[in-house]
C-alpha cells in the first residue's frame, strides 16, 4: 500500500527498540491522565476520534503492520493529537515486556484478526493465555472491549472472558460511533456495507 505524500510519524510514532521496560507514561505524554490502549489500529480512525473528543486521556496504539502504524501515526499528528502514541510491535509481546500492572484503564481490540482456519485458530490473539495479561494490566475496575464480526470468534472470545477473572458487562459504545454503529472503524464501516454481523463484548477487572 503506498503513500501520495511523506509519511511524517514523529512525535506520535515511537521506535519500540528505543523505549524503556517498562515504559513511563508521564514520562510518554508528560502528565499523569489516564491511558487506554487500542491493540490493532489500522489507519486509527478508532484513535483518531478519541484523543480530538477527549483531551484529558491519553491514547497508546499497537499495530503491526508497518505502513498502518505509520500511516496512523502521521494522521494523529497533523491532527495535533499529542495526546496519542503509536508503536509497532508483536502485541503479546509488548504488553508482556512494556506495560507496567495496574496502567490501563481500557483495553480495546477492535476487529483482531479472527483466523478462520481451524488450524489457524490458535495464532487468534483472544485466547486463555492472553486473559492473565490483560488482568495484569488493567486498573482496578479497568474495562475490556472488543469487537469482531466473526461468530466462532466471538464465541471463543465470550468462553475464554467467562473463565477469566474479569466481570462481563454491557458493551460501552465509545462517543464517536456513529447511530447504529459499535465502533466507527475503517473496519466497521466496510464490514457494514458487506452486510456483516458484529458482536461486541465488555468486562471489567474487579476494583
């Protein structure tokens, strides 16, 4: 996928190889607001509303593909959304190694790549092992959302959230979702024109 223009990624983009373990957030964003995590921006239109529509939270977005994490990063900054960050990297991992516990408020995961192939199932990022990472990082009373349009995935996804500590609540649908939407994503906005289904989920860790 190519750029018409230069893809500018400083100050939103960060180098992974650069950062601290684990990182600082008044270091990151130089205050102490609260910081929610998208795993999985795309183009950030997700990011994107969230830090305009509000300035006293800090947004961290993980992304693996090279050219989205820059294309991403390079959209929030022109929009001045200096409360937003980006990195690339493998998101396992990255919690794993850079996030410290009890740090985000919400976790959202928006679309995560359902790998229908029944072999396939086990590389799906919402599994049993994951649940212990999220626990970790979340604050007390911190939130979990997703959502996928894919069934089998979201009813792994409903089995794996049961039998992990956190609590399933009602889905929050964020502000900058449009009527009769879950998110506002790229994503959403394609797999509604397909005519997709979509099933959304929400927990809370317990305070």
């Amino acid at each position: 996928m190519q750029s018409h223009r230069e893809l500018i990624i400083e100050p939103v983009g960060l180098n992974v190889d650069k950062l601290p373990k684990p990182l600082n957030w008044l270091e990151i964003f130089g205050n102490d607001h609260p910081v929610e995590l998208e795993i999985g921006c795309g183009k950030g239109t997700f990011l994107l509303h969230q830090a305009l529509a509000r300035p006293d939270t800090n947004f961290f977005g993980i992304e693996w593909a090279r050219w989205y994490w820059r294309y991403a990063s390079d959209r929030l900054r022109r929009h001045n959304c200096l409360n937003s960050r980006m990195v690339r990297a493998e998101a396992n991992f990255f919690l794993t190694e850079f996030i410290s516990p009890a740090t985000i408020s919400v976790l959202h995961i928006y679309f995560p790549d359902p790998w229908p192939k029944k072999r396939h199932n086990k590389r799906r990022l919402i599994q049993p092992k994951f649940m212990p990472l999220v626990q970790r990082i979340l604050t007390p009373g911190g939130r979990l959302q997703v959502v996928t349009d894919h069934q089998d995935y979201a009813e792994q996804i409903q089995s794996v959230v049961k039998e992990s500590p956190l609590k399933i609540v009602d889905y929050s649908r964020p502000g900058s979702a449009a009527e009769g939407e879950f998110v506002g994503t790229n994503f959403e906005h394609k797999y509604k024109h397909e005519g997709r289904p979509f099933y959304a989920l929400a927990a809370v860790k317990p305070a």
